[in-house]
C-alpha cells in the first residue's frame, strides 16, 4: 500500500494502520539494535547541555518548531 492510498482512506482505517505499525515497532525490544553512535551522540549531547552550550526545550514547542521548519 502507497503513501498516497494511504491518504485517501478514512480516518478511522489510518488510526487502525497506526496502531499496527506501532505495535510492531514497539514489540520486543531484543530485535532492535542501537546503532554504535546513538550512544556517542547521547554522550556528546548530554556533555554540551552540562556545560551550557545547549538548552532542553520542551517537546511540543519541539515539535511545533520542527513542524514550522518543513512546511
């Protein structure tokens, strides 16, 4: 099924394709593995914001930044 077929059915089929998709991203944990960097960055990140170079924000005006970003 294409993004574009996607698009085109009703809500409630996309919150169900959702649901799915999620599940199985979530599911055991075990298959999923971390790439090698993940950690260096977390790392580096966590280090810049010790330090003050960096600031946490909070999630939904992340989001909505991100979002006004790509539009």
């Amino acid at each position: 099924m294409s993004i574009a077929e996607i698009r085109q059915l009703p809500q409630k089929e996309k919150f169900l394709i959702m649901e799915a998709l999620w599940s199985d991203l979530i599911s055991p944990e075990e298959n999923f593995e971390t790439p090698s960097w993940h950690a260096l960055e977390l790392q580096k990140t966590e280090q810049e914001l010790k330090q003050g170079l960096i600031q946490s924000m909070d999630w939904d005006l992340a989001k909505n930044t991100l979002l006004k970003r790509f539009e």
